[in-house]
C-alpha cells in the first residue's frame, strides 16, 4: 500500500511539473494565434521566430552571456571552493565564506539595484563599463551564480579522501600537479554540475539584467517578460519549445558522459 501511494505521489509530482511545459509544446505547433483553441498542426510560428531578428539577437546575447559568466563562475567557485576547503584557517576565511553566502539569501532586486549603483559609480570614476552593457550584465551573473558554484564544489571536496592528495605529496608530486591529475578528475562532475547550474542560471535571469542591460544589450528573458504584457504569443510557446529542446539533449548528454566517465577505481573512493 505504502508503495502504490509512493508511486502515485511521484506522478503526481511528475505531471505537476511537466505538464504545463508538454501544454507549451503542444500549442507552439496550434495554428491560431490563441491559445485557448486548437486549429491545425502548423509550423507557422516557428517560421515566424526563425524570420525575427529581434529575438534572434536577444537569444545570441543570453547564449553568449550565459556561456562566458558559468565559465568564468566555474574557474573562480573552484579556486574560492579549494581555498575554502583544503587551505585550512586563514585570515580572511570568515569573511571570503560569508561574502560567497551572501547571494543565496540576497533578494535579485536588491543585487540588481546595488550592482546597477556600483556600475554607475564606477562609470563616473574609472569611465568602466560605459553603457552597461553585455559586460555589465556577465559581471553581475557571475556575483549571481558563484555562490551556487562554490556550494557544489565544495561539498564534493568535503567528500573526498585528503590521504589520497597527500599520498601524492609525499611521492614527490608537486601540488600543480595533485590537483590537474587527482583533484580536478576527481570534481569533474561536480564542475560540470555547477558549470550547467549556472548557465540555467543566467539564462533565466530577467530581474537583475532588467536593472543592469543597456541599450543593444536585451536579454531573451527580457524579451519574453515584455511580450507578456500585451498577451501570450504562440511565438513565445515555439521559443521556449526550441529551449526547453536543446536544454534537455545537453542535460542527457552531461548526464550519459558523467555516467560513463565513472569507473569502479573512482566509485571506491
């Protein structure tokens, strides 16, 4: 019985947050216009999205932001992550901890009021960024993401045997190479892990990127956000259709390698 109500839980979980997104898809294919009435099969509104420029550009900038701000998220949550965890008490531990924290609980229109006045003080100063711009908006997910990044790294880190890195210490290798040969493959999964969070991240920001964007610097969640204002458009069911799409083949295939790059010497660690 306990089972049978378990299993019924879970699709009930299941279709509460898949089926709105399998609605979406479904109607991008509709025909007319609203979303309350089923015509035809028709490919009409993806043509359309393909032929606006507008939200073509917009996609290329959240692509593009997303992809350098969790790279670069990546490469400083696993330096601050390492620090944090293998270096042991230093001065200036407590604060770097609580600073890293400090977004996770941090209202997004609070961040994106504070940041858009660090951006403006530093404009006036150093002449940096002018405009506000694509590079504005990078900077400002970065702050977003980190702390999401560093929390993944570093309960992986926490997990991991320290004997193992010392054993090499003392057969004479150096730490450079510890971390590139031992260490590094060993979080490889949470890197990715955390590489993949923040790039959703970031491409799902609209509140902070609102403040911040400049003019030819729109996002396509600001795009999306706007549209909704004056109703729901099938274009908008085709974008996120296309999005949902290729996000899910890049999940599955993150998860297949991460599977598959496992092996029974790794696991017993």
């Amino acid at each position: 019985m306990r089972r049978k109500w378990s299993g019924f839980v879970l699709v009930l979980g299941y279709l509460f947050l898949y089926f709105p997104l399998v609605c979406i898809a479904i109607y991008s294919f509709n025909e007319s216009r609203f979303v309350t009435s089923w015509t035809r099969f028709s490919l009409k509104w993806y043509k359309i999205l393909i032929a606006d420029p507008i939200i073509l550009k917009a996609a290329f900038t959240s692509i593009k932001v997303a992809s350098i701000s969790a790279t670069i998220s990546v490469i400083l949550g696993t330096i601050a992550a390492i620090a944090i965890t293998r270096l042991g008490t230093f001065k200036g531990r407590t604060f770097l901890i609580g600073s890293i924290a400090a977004p996770l609980v941090m209202p997004e229109v609070i961040m994106g009021l504070s940041l858009l006045m660090l951006f403006i003080v530093m404009e006036k100063i150093f002449g940096w960024p002018i405009g506000r711009g694509t590079t504005a908006i990078i900077v400002a997910h970065i702050t977003l993401a980190l702390s999401y990044v560093v929390m993944i790294i570093q309960s992986r880190l926490h997990g991991l045997d320290k004997e193992i890195e010392e054993a090499a210490l003392d057969l004479g290798a150096s730490p450079a190479k510890v971390f590139f040969v031992i260490t590094l493959p060993m979080i490889s999964t949470s890197i990715i892990l955390g590489w993949l969070l923040a790039f959703a991240l970031s491409l799902d920001d609209v509140v902070i990127a609102s403040f911040i964007a400049g003019p030819g610097s729109t996002t396509l969640p600001m795009i999306v956000f706007s549209s909704l204002r004056f109703g729901m458009s099938p274009e908008i069911n085709a974008l996120a259709t296309i999005l949902m799409t290729v996000l899910s083949i890049g999940v599955i295939i993150s998860a297949v390698w991460i599977y598959k790059s496992k092996s029974p010497r790794w696991e017993e660690l």
